[in-house]
C-alpha cells in the first residue's frame, strides 16, 4: 500500500509538472541563497583568520596606554623605553625574543617617486619576531645596527607605492627616507595582513640605532613587540611581561598599568566571533525565502487538496484510509522540498564558485552548510506540508463524492 501511495504521489506531480516547478522555486532560491551566504561568511572568516595568523599568533605588543585616576583621564605616567625590553628579556623566560621599534610618518622617495610611508626602527631579530619573511637581498645585521648604517629593507606596499615592478632592481638603488640617502639591502614579501592601523606591508625597516639618532632623534620606544616560545605559554609571558614592565616603571602595587599588552591570539578569537556572527547573520537572512517557500508549498498543496476533493472521495470509498490520504499529500509536499533542495544545493555551489572565480571574493563550502540546508529545505517540506495533509485525510468521503 505504501508503494501504491508513492506511485500516485508522484504521479500528481508529473501531471501537474509546470504548477511544481514554480512551486519548487521559492525552495530552490531560499536553499541556494543559504548556501552562497555560508560560502562567504565562511570565506570571509577563514581570510580574517589567516591573516591574524600571519602577524603571529604567538607575538604579543606592549605599548604606552592613558590611565584614569578617580575618574580623570591622564597621560601615561611613563614612556617605553629601551630598558623595558632588556627587562622583559632579563625576567621572562617564556619569551624568546624581544624586539623595540620606533616609527614615524615621513616622506619616501625614489628617482622620481615619493610618499609617505610608515618609518620603522627596528632591530635585526623583527622579522622573527612579527613573522615577516624575505623577499630578496638581505636584511640588516647588528653590525649595521650599531653602526648605525643607512641601509632599508622595503615593505611590499612601499614597492607598489612607488611603482616598482621588479622587487629585486630596486635592491642596491639609493632612496632617501626624510631627506636622509639610504640604500636599498632587502624586500619582504607581502603579508596581506593589518595590524589595526593600516597594513603591514605599508611599512619601511631600517636599524634602530640608525633610526634613534639619524631619523627620530628620540629615546622614546613607540612599541615592543615580544615573541613568546609557545601559544600554550602566553599566558605565562604575559604575566612575566607584566611584571617586568611594572618593574622597569617603579610601579606600586596599588597604581594601575601605565602600559597595554595585546595578545593576537586573541585578537583572532574576538574576530573568529565576530565573522561567525556575521556568516550566522547571513544565512538567517537568506533562510527567510526558504519559509517563503515553505508557505507557498502549503498554498498550492491546500489548492490541490481542493481540486482532487472527488479523488479523495474515490480512494476512500475503496478503502483507503486517513492515514494513506495524509501521507500521500505529504509525500508530495516533502518530494518538491526535496527536489528544491537539491537544484539549491548545485546552484548554490555554482553561484560560491562564480563569485570567487569571477570577482575573486573569498568563499569556503563544507559538508555540514549543505547538510543544514538541505535538512533545513527537508523540514520545511514537511512542517507546512502536514496542515494540507491533514486536511485532505479529514474530508468526509460522502461530502467529498458529492463535491463538484
């Protein structure tokens, strides 16, 4: 009997093909719109990630914070220096490299190029420490730092903001940095990532020393940035940084920080929430043509149990019960959700595809978003599939044979 149901389910769809297929739309669009939005909130949170990871996971950044003393807003009780990051690697045994940077804003220029680009003293271990990597040429050494030689090393956007096309030309070739002649040692390659103040790459590296007294004429630190030896260490880095720092700066144990550490890791996380609140967000939003869907199925099923009143009438004059008649309407009603799903399925994949290969936007499809939506395409089959169903189980055979 179940297999005779089936049969005659099916057999009113294809009878009725062009009135499924537009009925099967709102399913198709609602599944497929899902399945894009997913592809991109996913992308989207997987290139966030990735870039993060770039600056390092591991790689902590103290810096000079305002304070607020009962209520009142003031300037940080002392400045970074040098002597922070010697405390940092005398007192944490969990880090293992420390690197203080000075940098400032100042014109670059190259023959006929200029602009102004992020100027950063740094010393020679920074690549490891901030995850950059070498693109050509070399980087500059502690000879160079304490001989406070002016030699650079290009980040990627400084490349292309002065137009060049072949990195490794440029290696050798003067550039003057503040109207200082510097020559040209080293490229980095691009990290593609930002650092909360515009990007990494827009950056240009030469000595500390170099910079401390030709360039920035300051013993001030803007930033020192500390690698720790593990992720499951940073914790403890951190507390040892802390200490050391409140040390260095003769602090009380009953005044505040007059410093901030920023863990990336973190910073990750909080973004890893945010992406997947957006991508939440998204497929919410493209779910809501799926419940259009869903109550344009209920619709047509509620006029075709109107239209084959008399044919219910037949079968249950020859024996056909309430429940075979619910569950013929329902298979029905389940079948065009299915079939929905699946064409939403394929276009949904088609559409992640063309939007990534066609305008290079991010996008990332996995097994479990095209599990949700097909289920989700499944129960909206049967949840407004059921009211019809019930319906037509319910009608008085007498009644029914009567109707006209």
């Amino acid at each position: 009997m179940r297999l005779e149901t089936f049969n005659i389910a099916f057999s009113a769809l294809r009878a009725n093909w062009l009135r499924s297929l537009l009925t099967m739309l709102g399913i198709v669009i609602g599944v497929a719109a899902v399945i894009a939005m997913i592809a991109l909130g996913n992308g989207a949170q997987r290139s966030v990630q990735q870039r993060i990871e770039r600056l390092g996971t591991t790689t902590l950044q103290i810096n000079a914070t305002w304070i607020r003393m009962g209520g009142v807003q003031l300037n940080a009780r002392k400045r970074l220096t040098r002597e922070d990051a010697e405390q940092i690697e005398e007192r944490a045994p969990h880090v293992l490299a420390v690197e203080p940077q000075q940098d400032k804003m100042l014109q670059l220029q190259w023959g006929n190029k200029n602009t102004n680009i992020r100027i950063v003293g740094a010393t020679p271990n920074f690549t490891a420490v901030r995850k950059f990597q070498l693109a050509y040429g070399r980087m500059f050494n502690s000879s160079d730092n304490l001989g406070r030689q002016r030699v650079a090393v290009l980040g990627a956007g400084a490349l292309t903001q002065l137009g060049v096309v072949n990195p490794f030309a440029i290696i050798g070739q003067k550039v003057r940095i503040g109207g200082v002649q510097f020559t040209v040692i080293g490229t980095l390659q691009a990290k593609g990532a930002g650092n909360g103040f515009g990007s990494e790459d827009d950056q240009v590296f030469i000595p500390f020393f170099t910079g401390r007294f030709r360039l920035f004429k300051t013993d001030w630190v803007g930033d020192i940035f500390a690698l720790a030896s593990s992720e499951a260490d940073l914790p403890r880095a951190t507390t040892e940084i802390e200490l050391a720092m409140r040390r260095s700066h003769h602090l009380r144990a009953d005044q505040p920080d007059d410093f901030r550490i920023r863990n990336r890791a973190d910073f990750l996380q909080t973004l890893g929430d945010a992406t997947k609140v957006f991508t939440t967000l998204l497929a919410g939003i493209a779910a809501v043509s799926l419940l259009v869907g869903g109550i344009g199925i209920m619709n047509i099923m509620l006029v075709s149990v109107t239209e084959r009143t008399r044919e219910i009438g037949i079968r249950k004059a020859l024996g056909a019960t309430k429940l075979n008649i619910m569950f013929q309407f329902l298979v029905e009603a389940v079948s065009l959700s299915l079939l929905g799903g699946m064409i939403g399925v394929a276009i949904g994949f088609g559409s992640a595809l063309v939007l990534r290969n066609a305008f290079g936007w991010n996008t990332a499809l996995g097994p479990a978003s095209v599990a949700l939506a097909f289920a989700f395409a499944s129960a909206v089959g049967v949840v407004f599939g059921v009211w019809p169903a019930r319906r037509a189980a319910s009608l008085d055979p007498i009644e029914a044979l009567r109707y006209e």
